[in-house]
C-alpha cells in the first residue's frame, strides 16, 4: 500500500510503499530506478536533501543521488509525518 507521494524538481516520483518498508523510485515515465527507506518523505525545495521516515523510529536524510547524509532517532513518538 503506497502511503505518500513526493515529486522532486528533476521530476523523478517517490512513492512511500509503507507495507514493504521502502521508499520507491520512478522517473516521469513509470520507470522504477531504486528503492530507499520508508514511511514518509519531505524534502527541500531544490531537491538536494530528501528526508525519509522509518518505523525503527528513525529519520534518514538522503542526498539528490540517493546516498545517506544522517540519520537521526527520534524519541517517544514514531516519526510517521515529517
């Protein structure tokens, strides 16, 4: 089940896919090119940091070629809305 959606300025689609813990990565025409982690996704207006949420609890922020920057544990409180 997809949970959210988010369009980066380069136009590349991700899709948070809750039930399988990933984020999903697809480019204007359909094409999947990877998966990152899960729950929910935010990023900068510019696209160059997108941050991803995970059931560990835990935010992972990528960078705009997918590789992780930081991660973050978040306390009392799953972090399920960025």
């Amino acid at each position: 089940m997809s949970h959210c959606l988010w369009v980066l300025p380069d136009r590349r689609a991700l899709v948070a896919n809750r039930d399988n813990d990933r984020v999903q990565v697809f480019d204007e025409e359909g094409e999947w090119l990877g998966k990152c982690g899960p729950l929910d996704i935010w990023t900068t207006t510019d696209g160059s940091r997108i941050y991803v949420t995970e059931q560990a609890p835990r935010v992972i922020c990528f960078d705009a070629y997918d590789r992780v920057q930081r991660r973050a544990r978040t306390f009392g409180v799953y972090p399920h809305d960025v």
